[in-house]
C-alpha cells in the first residue's frame, strides 16, 4: 500500500501542505489544537485502501503550512476559505469534510455554510451548536486567581512562552491528559483544557507521565514535536484569539441548519464531555442537523480519538461514507 504524498498548494495567498492518498470520492480531514495533519496517518491508509482520495492539510499556522502574522487572518471563515481553495486546486466539486477539535468546529461551519461544495460532514469531539448568547470573553469563567484557558490562550505571546519552552514536554502533558489513558473524568482529574492558574501556568498542573500513551509512540511523537519545534504555537493558538470574531461573523448565518448527511463520535473520556451542559447538546444535536446519521461515544477513548481509537473510527467513517 503506497504511502502518502505531501504537496504544497499556493492558496488565498499562502502555502498550504497537505497530505494526499487515495483515489476516489474526496474525504477532507481537519487536525485540532495541538496537531498536524500527522494526527490522521491512520485514516489516511485506512480511507485509501478502502477506495477514497484521503487529504488532510496542515491547517493555516500549522506544521509546513505557511503562518500569517496577522492574528485576524485565522477565523473560521478564513479556514473555510482554505478548503474550498484545496477542493478547486485538486478539481474537485465537493468533499465529504471530517474534523477534530477544532477541525470539527470548522468541519460543522463548512457543511453550513457551502453545502454545495462540502457534501457530507463527520465531526469528533465537537457537537454542532447554535450561536451562544454572547461572546466568548463574556461567557468562559475567570477570577483573580485562575482562567478558563480559553482567556489563557487569547493572550499574545502567552502561552507561546510556556509551550516553547520544551516541546516534547508540552505535547506528552497535553496529549496524556486530554487523552482516555487519564480514565474518567471527575474534578481531580487533571484537565488541560479547563481552568489555568493566572500564576503557574497551564502546563503545572499537568504531572509529566514520563512515558507516551501507546497510541502515540516513536517515531510518530517524534514527527508533531519536531513539527511544533519549528513552526511553534501561535499559529494554532491564534484561532483561539478568534473566538469573538468568530461570534460576530456567526450573526450573519445564525440560525441556518446542517442540512448534509452528518455523523458525529466522541470519546467517553473526552474533557470536552464533562463540561456542564455539553450532554444535553448533544442530545439536542437533531434540531440543528436534521440529517444527523449517528451520535456515538466510543468507550475508553479521549479528546484524540483518531489517534486512540483508529480501528473503530475508521470502520465507522467508512461505513458512513459508503452510505452516502
């Protein structure tokens, strides 16, 4: 089985690198914070075999994709801009978009927004929502002493200088502890992804595990730390500096439906699912996505799922995509 290809694509004014493999109907894969389009090697060869062109970028401000210095440029719909540029630079007229993380916040809003040109969307982690009341600044939490680390995030230079500081460390904390390998989530379980000491930090309260969980070791650790060793973090922590600005742009379109085929997994240790409420949207997915094919929560897994779990996503993606 050949492995995948990596090109360099000149689109809205930038480099993009993106990872191809396969032919066939297009399947458009879309990394979270922190990761690389390296994140889906596993479906890569999986969708291929299985009859699929497979491409996943580098999304803008990541990996060998090129990082705009303007922190405005990194809004979801300067993202979605980049798909639909990806799409025509392969002379493709659609795409069946699948995400993580952030890459399912994206996914879900290109599916919105173009349906025309994204066909079908599957997202992990991240169920679709209806706009929120108000802005982000104004809806996480934060006192005198800790932030939601969204706020942490959205400082500039911030938290570039703790995660730089060592790369490996940062990524083995982050990966491990939003990963199922932390077991279920309670209020003692380290989060990397809930609130951050205005004082020591996010990375502090995140013990080192020392080793790697087992789905991420060698040389495929190896390949995301060299990747964030030279392309650093602010790339990846700008879409966070885009939260309000991606809340005003959402007034335009708020209210549209998902109208395409969708499907939409979780891990059941994901932290994103121990956030109050998060249940009860995903429950109340159908009113927003009324073609909503399955909502499933994979047991054992965690924030990274196509990393943790690629046997079972890629058997549910696939039989997705045969559906279609």
């Amino acid at each position: 089985m050949a492995a995948f290809n990596q090109s360099i694509f000149e689109i809205n004014g930038i480099r993009l690198s993106v990872a191809v493999q396969g032919v066939g109907p297009l399947v458009l894969l879309l990394h979270g914070f922190p990761e690389t389009s390296h994140a889906w090697r596993r479906q890569l060869a999986a969708l291929s075999e299985a009859g699929f062109h497979a491409v996943a970028p580098d999304l803008r401000g990541y990996g060998a994709s090129e990082s705009p210095l303007n922190p405005q440029q990194y809004t979801t719909l300067d993202i979605i801009g980049d798909l639909v540029g990806i799409l025509d630079a392969l002379g493709e007229a659609d795409a069946v978009v699948v995400g993580n993380d952030w890459g399912a916040t994206i996914a879900w809003q290109a599916a919105q927004l173009r349906p025309d040109r994204f066909r079908a969307v599957v997202a992990f982690g991240v169920p679709m929502m209806g706009r929120a009341p108000m802005a982000p600044s104004r809806l996480f939490p934060l006192s005198e002493q800790a932030w939601f680390y969204t706020h942490y995030f959205s400082q500039t230079g911030l938290a570039e200088s703790e995660f730089e500081r060592d790369v490996a460390t940062t990524l083995r904390k982050i990966y491990f502890w939003a990963s199922g390998e932390a077991g279920p989530r309670d209020d003692r379980t380290p989060n990397p992804f809930g609130m951050v000491s205005r004082e020591a930090g996010l990375l502090d309260a995140l013990s080192d595990p020392r080793t790697l969980p087992g789905w991420l070791r060698g040389a495929d650790f190896d390949a995301l730390v060299s990747a964030f060793t030279a392309s650093g973090f602010r790339g990846g922590l700008n879409y966070y500096r885009n939260l309000d600005r991606n809340w005003d742009l959402q007034a335009a379109f708020n209210g549209m439906l998902v109208k395409v085929p969708a499907l939409y997994l979780a891990g059941e240790h994901d932290p994103g699912l121990a956030i109050p409420g998060m249940r009860d949207i995903i429950d109340a997915m159908p009113t927003l996505v009324p073609d909503l094919r399955g909502s499933q929560i994979m047991p054992g897994a965690g924030h990274w799922l196509p990393q943790e779990a690629p046997d079972q996503v890629n058997a549910a993606l696939i039989e997705f995509l045969r559906q279609l």
